[in-house]
C-alpha cells in the first residue's frame, strides 16, 4: 500500500522522513474554521479526518491499480480551551504571544489514516510551559516571521525554544505530527515504515 501525507506542511514532511516512512505529498486545502462551541480535540480530529478523506476520495477516483493509505493531521493550540489558530496578521501573532507568555498550554494534533477498508481517528495531546516574555521580545520575534504560519504563533524547533522550559508529553506533536501516535495506527492498519 502506497502512503500518501494529505499535508503541505514542510515539517509533517521532515518528521515522516526522520521516521522512515517512503509517501506521496498530495496537500488538501478545506475550510479550517473551528464549529460554534466545538471542542478542541473534536476541531483537530474533525480536520485531520475532513483533509484525509478529501484526498482519499480525490485520489480514488483517478487510475491507479495501487491501493492507497491517507495520512491527514491537524495541530492546534489551546490556552483556557480557547483554539489559538493560525495569526492572522502580526498584531494577531503578538496577542497570542501575549497569552502564552508565562503559562503552560495545550498542543493538540489530531490524526487520521484513512483506507479502503476503514478510518482510524486519534489526537495527541501536549502541554508546553512558556517563560515570561517580554513586549520587546515578542515584538523582535514577531518582526522575523516565523510566527506568521504557525498555530499559536510559535515554532518549537525554532528561535522560540529558547521561551520553553518544560514540555509534557510528545515533543514532536508540538512541532506538527505525534510520530509515536502516528506509527501505531499505520502498524494497525498495516503500512510499513
């Protein structure tokens, strides 16, 4: 069975190299807005699961002889289960760099493997300690962009590990893809490394 990363994301792509997985990129752009009320772990899983049957159906319905498994996740952060998306702008990037500095909150990714035969849905989830920043150092890391495409407008594997003292749990969910998670439920559903 050929694996297939429903994804765009550069570091889902790294994360599965590290790993040994072989899989195609097929990225899926849907609608990423959280329902009225919805919870995090249902947003995350929801998506993950909405991105991996997109594709799975997309790619069924072309030629192909070879059968086909769908890898589809989404990361969120949450702070007072609040969802802390992607900023908006750099001002949004600030307002939630604010909200982090100094406290402990959740990463949550949400994960899906879809095949012919079934859906596999699970999330993993993270907490991750912030020092206290001040308004210069948000403004300065702001000002480099890193903080522009990523959920809660920070990257771990980047300038903002300097800010994380503590993280509880999987480090790689944090950085966009729960590798231990992930290759439990490609073994359950057979997908070699």
């Amino acid at each position: 069975m050929r694996l297939v990363l429903a994804s765009a994301s550069p570091r889902r792509r790294e994360l599965l190299t590290q790993a040994g997985f072989t899989f195609d990129v097929y990225p899926v752009h849907i609608p990423e807005d959280p329902h009225p009320g919805e919870d995090p772990i249902a947003y995350v899983t929801r998506l993950a699961r909405e991105k991996a049957e997109a594709v799975f159906i997309e790619l069924s319905s072309k030629e192909s002889a070879l059968p086909r498994v769908v890898l589809g996740a989404d990361t969120t952060v949450t702070l007072d289960n609040q969802i802390l998306g992607k900023p908006e702008d750099a001002a949004d990037a600030a307002r939630m760099l604010r909200l982090l500095s100094g406290r402990t909150h959740r990463v949550i990714t949400g994960v899906a493997v879809v095949t012919a035969k079934s859906t596999e849905v699970a999330a993993e989830v993270t907490g991750v300690s912030f020092l206290a920043l001040s308004d210069e150092e948000i403004d300065a890391y702001v000002a480099t962009g890193e903080p522009m495409d990523k959920a809660g407008a920070y990257a771990i594997q980047g300038r903002a590990a300097r800010w994380i003292p503590r993280v509880e749990g999987c480090y790689f969910n944090v950085v966009g893809l729960p590798l231990a998670l992930v290759s439990t439920i490609l073994e359950f559903c057979n997908v070699p490394a």
